[in-house]
C-alpha cells in the first residue's frame, strides 16, 4: 500500500509539503493533472506539475526522488525516475 510510504516519506522530508486527493471527490483536479490510475504521485513546484509517477513506490524511492527534483530546478520527468537510476 501506498499510504505507509507516503507518510513515511513525509515524516523523512518535513520541508516538502504533502498531500492525499480522493479523486473520486475531486474529479475536476484529477483530470487537471490527467490521473488515470491510482495510486498516482504527482509533483508540483509553485503550483507546475513537474513530475508524476503510477503505482506504489517505497518511501526511500519517494524521498529519493524528491530529493532530485528539489536539487534541479529544471527538472521535468517521472518522479522515480532518480531513485530507479541510483538503485
């Protein structure tokens, strides 16, 4: 499940701020950031998706990934795409 990770990836990373969507009671923000399955990361830098990723990832991956993006302000991509690279 993705629920564990997440919040352990939030208590690992306190500087990001993170977020849970019930998309099935938000349709209109699900279909702004196209997710079509879920569980669905998405990442947002100053309100711009800058990455999103389908499926579970564990929180080391997820803190990982965070970490890569907070580092390269250009960053645009697949939010495991860092920690798939350095595993």
């Amino acid at each position: 499940m993705m629920a564990p990770q997440f919040q352990r990836a939030a208590e690992l990373r306190p500087q990001h701020r993170f977020a849970k969507v019930d998309v099935d009671s938000e349709p209109a923000l699900a279909a702004r950031f196209a997710i079509q399955s879920i569980p669905t990361l998405a990442v947002l830098r100053d309100g711009e998706l800058v990455a999103t990723q389908s499926g579970v990832l564990r929180a080391d991956q997820l803190v990982e990934a965070l970490d890569r993006i907070a580092a390269d302000p250009g960053f645009s991509g697949t939010a495991a795409a860092g920690a798939k690279a350095a595993a």
